[in-house]
C-alpha cells in the first residue's frame, strides 16, 4: 500500500488553498478542518495490511504543525490487542 508522503499532503492543501482563494472563497477556508491520506493500513473482504506506524511518522509530524486532523483511509478496521 503507498502511504501518502508528506509532501504530496501539503501540496493537497497548499492547491486547494489556492482554488479556494481564486474562486473568492477564502472564508470557506476556515470550515475546512480535515484532509485525507493513506497512513498505511487496508482491508478488504480477503486482504488485511496492518498499521506500522513507524511508516507513518512523518505525516503524524506534520500534522502538529497544522491545525487540520486527518481523515484516514481504512482506519475503521482495529486488530485484536
């Protein structure tokens, strides 16, 4: 599975801030709190990929340096403990 590089999240942001701005929305931008990747983990009715999370680090680092969350691709399904 391709966990989402940091740098492919932040240009995500940076071109839809732009969009935004353009079509005279900046305002909305204030509503926008998420933003989508893939941390590493899926699942399908025959497949499990576990969660590493050291894979992860950069995007959780990146994330604090924000004020967005993030919406994470696959992440409903949870192993056993």
């Amino acid at each position: 599975v391709h966990i989402t590089h940091v740098e492919d999240t932040a240009n995500t942001l940076r071109t839809h801030q732009k969009a935004f701005i353009a079509r005279g929305l900046t305002e909305a931008l204030t509503r926008v709190i998420a933003i989508v990747v893939q941390p590493g983990v899926e699942f399908d009715h025959s497949n499990i990929i576990h969660y590493q999370p050291q894979e992860a680090q950069p995007l959780a680092q990146w994330i604090e340096n924000t004020r967005m969350v993030y919406e994470a691709h696959s992440t409903d399904y949870q192993t056993r403990t």
